[in-house]
C-alpha cells in the first residue's frame, strides 16, 4: 500500500497575482532603487540598466520597478537619472522592457524633483558628506 501525503498548498507569495487587468506571476516585486548611474548625463538608460534590471527579472521577480526617471529634465534630482522625456529614453527602455519577455513584469517610478534637488552641489563648492564608520565589525 502506497504512503501518500497531500500536497500543500502553494504559498500565498508564490501564487499569480492580477491588478488592473495586469497579471503579475508571483508576488515577490522589487522596488525601484535609486542608481543615479547615467554616465553621459543625458538620461538614457544604458547596458547596465539592461543587465541590472534584467537580471532581477530573469532572477523571478513578479514585478521589477525601475529606479526613478524624471519626466523632464529639469526634474532630474542629479544629472545622473535616467529620464522618459524624450524618443531616444523610451527607445532604450522599450529596449530594455524587450530583453526578458517571459520575465516579470515591468514596473517604472515617474519621477518630480524639486528644483533645489536638481542642482549639482559638488559644481557649486559643497563636499559630499563623509561615511560614518560601521558601528559593528565582522569577526
């Protein structure tokens, strides 16, 4: 005579999810992280943001958020974001979206800076503040 046990259940975080006519696969979604990475300061995402994104998408996550992207260049809080102002950022988004159809769903964080967030503190004189030290070491 066979032992059988039941199955579980899946578990809540693992199963579907549907908002808004949008069906997520799982329910484990990665907020939007803030990279200020834009090399030519021109607000168009790169190969880093393909492999950084991708990756978190191919890694199984149901929903990937990308990191704020101002909708004007004045909006910007460094000169290091990306942006969604102009063909040649949704091109290289729409280039990223492509890279992984069968990944999680694609996500984005419009972002609004307010002007005196926008500036550029270290061409006006000011230093960026200095790490404080770790208050646990390793043993």
């Amino acid at each position: 005579m066979p032992l059988t046990q039941p199955v579980p259940a899946q578990p809540l975080a693992f199963r579907p999810l549907t908002v808004r006519g949008v069906t997520m696969r799982n329910r484990l979604w990665v907020a939007p992280m803030c990279q200020y990475s834009i090399l030519k300061k021109d607000g168009v995402p790169e190969d880093w943001h393909l492999v950084h994104l991708g990756g978190l998408a191919a890694g199984g996550a149901g929903l990937v958020i990308a990191e704020a992207s101002a909708v004007s260049p004045e909006g910007r809080i460094t000169d290091q974001d990306t942006g969604i102002w102009n063909p040649e950022q949704a091109d290289a988004w729409a280039r990223i979206v492509r890279f992984h159809p069968r990944a999680g769903r694609p996500g984005r964080h419009p972002a609004r800076a307010r002007r005196p967030q926008g500036l550029d503190l270290a061409r006006l004189g000011h230093r960026r503040p200095r790490r404080r030290p770790a208050r646990h070491r390793p043993r």
